[in-house]
C-alpha cells in the first residue's frame, strides 16, 4: 500500500464550491483499480488550506491507472481550477 499525499490551496472564497466538486470528484477515484481509500482534511489555521490523502494498492494504479485514464480528465475539470498554486503530489510508504 502506498499513500499520496497533496496539500491542497483553494482560491479564496471558493472553499464551498470547491468541497462540493470533491465530494462529486470522489466517485471518480474511488472508481479506479488499485485504489483503496480516500480522505479530505481542511486545515483549521489556514483559510482555503486541505490536504488530500489516498490510498492506492500500488504506485502505478495512481500514476498511470489513474493519471493516464480518461476518468482523469474529468477530475481535472471538476477540480484543478480551484487551486492556486497547483499541488505538489508525493508518495509515501510505510516505515512503522
């Protein structure tokens, strides 16, 4: 199992907006091979600040099962408008 993990910045003023895309933008992902779970976190100290952490059976189901699919493209139309600046998105595995 790996998890991906995007720190989220929402323009301001479009948090509402934005959580409502999500919610319909995940059954998109929870749709794809390989995925396994899914959460969204809005930060309490900072306005328009979220992280997103999914699980995924295996590197590949997220990079190229996900990002290569079509389904993508309309995650990317319900979400990447929302965000400045883009996401960085990194991968991380269990140590302990």
């Amino acid at each position: 199992m790996i998890l991906e993990a995007a720190m989220l910045s929402v323009k301001k003023g479009q948090e509402g907006e934005f959580e409502q895309a999500f919610k319909d933008a995940s059954t998109i992902i929870s749709s794809m091979d390989g995925y396994i779970t899914h959460d969204l976190h809005r930060c309490l100290e900072v306005q328009g600040k979220y992280i997103l952490l999914v699980q995924w059976e295996n590197l590949e189901d997220h990079t190229i099962g996900f990002r290569q699919s079509n389904k993508y493209q309309n995650w990317k139309q319900l979400l990447h408008h929302f965000y400045n600046p883009f996401p960085i998105v990194e991968h991380f595995e269990r140590v302990y």
